[in-house]
C-alpha cells in the first residue's frame, strides 16, 4: 500500500503547530470551521499546519477540503480508506502531524478554534498538556451528561492514571507527549485514556462547549456504551479482579451455608421447605456466573483484536499544499 502524495515544491519553513481535524460526512460546516481556523492561525506568530483526516467519508467532504482556500498555514488532507472510527482517524492525524505543539479539533465548531491562542500561551509557559474542560454542554440532553459523568467517576474508581473529566478530545499535546503516544501500538484506542497515559505537566483550561454548528452527531447512545466498555477494559484489569472478590465471598458464603445446612439436617432430620430461598441463591449465582463469564470474554476479545496486530488505519491518498510564508504575511498585516 504506498500512499498517492500529491506535494507542491515550494521550500517548506518548519512548523510549530499542527492542528488535527478529524472529519466523517461534514460537507455542511467544513467551509466555515476553515475559514474560522485560518482567521485564528493567521493571527499567531508561529506557523501552522492543518492536517484534515478523511474518515472515509461518503459525501463530498475530502474534494470539498482540497478546494479550501489557504492562508499561511500549510494544509495536509489525509484521506483514509473507508470509515475507521474518530480515535483511528485521531491517530493518523498524530503520527502525521510535524508540529511542536499540536491541537486537536472537531471539525464541527463544538470545540471553538478562538481559544487556540490561549491554549499556546499556556504551552508557551511550559505546559506539555492543556486539556479543555467543558464547563457547560450545549446541545446535550440531561441525561447525556448524567451518563457521562456518572462513567467517568466510574472509569477513575477503576483505572490507574487520572482521566480528567468533562475533558474530551480537544487539548494541545506537545511534541514529546504526541511522539510516547505514537509508541503506544495498542489496536484498542481508547483516546482519553492513551492521552492521559504519558502524563507530564499539565494545565486545565474551562470552556463552554457550543452545540453543533449543523450536522447530526455521529455517536448513539449504543456506540457510546461501546465506547464506555472499551475505556474499562482497555485501561483497567480491575473488573477481573472485582469478579474473583465477589467469586470468593460467595464462595464462602455457600460454604457456611451449606455447613448449616448439614449440621440442621444432622440435627433435626432432613425438613422439605424452602423452595423460595434456594431459586433465590440459584438466580444470584447463575447471573453473577454470567456476569464473570461475560467480563473475562470482554478481556479475551481484546487479546483476540490485540494479536492480530493489523495497522490501525489504512491511508488512500495524502494531498498537501503549503501556505504563504508567515513571516512575509505577517508584515504585509503590520
Ligand atoms: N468523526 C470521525 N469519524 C467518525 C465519527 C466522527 O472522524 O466515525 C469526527 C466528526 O466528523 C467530528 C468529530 O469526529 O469532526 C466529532 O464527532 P461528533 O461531533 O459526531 O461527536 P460528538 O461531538 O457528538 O461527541
Ligand atoms: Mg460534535
């Protein structure tokens, strides 16, 4: 597989800031997140690269993108081969990106482009990470964020490196944290958790997260559970362990019991009664059977997935176009 790389032959200057904008079907609103991105890069000082991922989009979305004006950013347009999830796509976007600090950014206006510049200052300071948190959700149902943060508390309680909350994929890496996140060849990308993993100095800026610009979300409520179970088990062993704890009380539990049992049978003769008790402690035990049985086959499949060892993502065509030289651009401004 040798990727189609359509590059203009102009001295490139190297780039500080890469910005990584996964996109799958947003014909609507691609036209306006540029020019608003272009507007907020073309006011910093360093220069700046958008690397657009093509999640094998079924619109026009990827020939929409290489017809967008260019500013003094460089453009990269990486056009994957068919629809491999946003954390694929992210992951393509970060092991392509060339940048000193990179940014990663919905394509849908969600994660409004105006605060890249507070977002350097704090990585200007020395900061490795700058996660953005969302102080408020608009456009999200009560009970969208009810779940969310219920799995979080839930995710924290069972994983080792702290997952900050309400903090989704938009934050700025630098290029040491991108570089350890590359290394990490696991097939199952939870992205918080593998962003979270590295750890290094880290910040935390609030910000009101908008509604989407127009378009529908791509996640429902059973793709998002998925999402929740992978985070679980991709990060965290506890459960397994969890099941042996509650396998070993009720383990014991039976054993006392059953101890009781024949000491009041020795006792007092064997007695017919108790039909509702015994359905009761078969049920429970049957579900919590289940339940382990169904918690190992989640870890199995994930050693299943893992050995295959297939690349994360395939890429069908790369289009790159430099941007006008910064500095140049910058005086013509001034
Ligand atoms: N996205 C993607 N691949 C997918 C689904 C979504 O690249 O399979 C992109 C989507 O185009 C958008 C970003 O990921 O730029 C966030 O998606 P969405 O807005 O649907 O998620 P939400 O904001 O509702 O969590
Ligand atoms: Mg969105």
């Amino acid at each position: 597989m040798s990727p189609i790389s359509l590059v203009t032959h102009q001295p490139k200057p190297p780039v500080t800031v890469s910005i990584i904008v996964p996109y799958y079907n947003e014909r609507e609103v691609l036209g306006e997140f540029h020019a608003r991105l272009n507007k907020v890069l073309d006011s910093i000082e360093e220069s700046c690269e958008i690397v657009y991922i093509d999640d094998g989009s079924t619109d026009d979305s990827n020939c929409l993108v290489d017809t967008l004006p260019i500013t003094s950013s460089n453009v990269v347009n990486i056009c994957l081969s068919r629809n491999f999830g946003k954390e694929y796509a992210v992951t393509a976007g970060l092991e392509h990106s060339k940048g000193l600090a990179v940014i990663l950014l919905d394509a849908d206006l969600q994660d409004p482009p105006e605060l890249i510049p507070s977002m350097l200052k704090e990585w200007r300071k020395g900061f490795d990470v700058v996660n953005m948190q969302r102080r408020n959700r608009y456009g999200e149902s009560w009970f969208k964020q009810f779940s969310a943060s219920t799995f979080y508390r839930l995710l924290n309680l069972l994983v080792k490196s702290d997952i900050p909350e309400n903090v989704g994929d938009f934050r700025l890496l630098s290029r040491e944290v991108v570089d350890h996140i590359c290394s990490l060849t696991e097939s199952s990308r939870y992205m918080k958790g593998i962003f979270a993993w590295p750890g290094y100095r880290q910040t935390t800026l609030p910000f009101d997260r908008d509604a989407r610009y127009c378009g529908e979300t791509k996640w429902n409520y059973l793709k998002l559970l998925g999402l929740a179970v992978d985070g679980i088990t991709s990060f965290s062993i506890r459960p397994l362990r969890l099941a042996t704890i509650v396998g070993g009380l009720i383990a014991f539990a039976a054993f006392v019991f059953g101890l009781i049992i024949i000491s009041k049978t020795l006792l007092f003769g064997e007695l017919v009664s108790g039909y509702p008790s015994m359905m009761v402690v078969q049920l429970a035990l049957g579900g919590i059977q289940l339940l382990s049985i169904g918690v190992l086959g989640e870890y199995i499949g994930r050693i299943f997935i893992e050995v295959k060892n297939r690349p994360l993502y395939l890429i069908q065509s790369v289009v790159e176009r430099s941007g006008q030289n910064k500095t140049r651009s910058m005086e013509k401004r001034a």
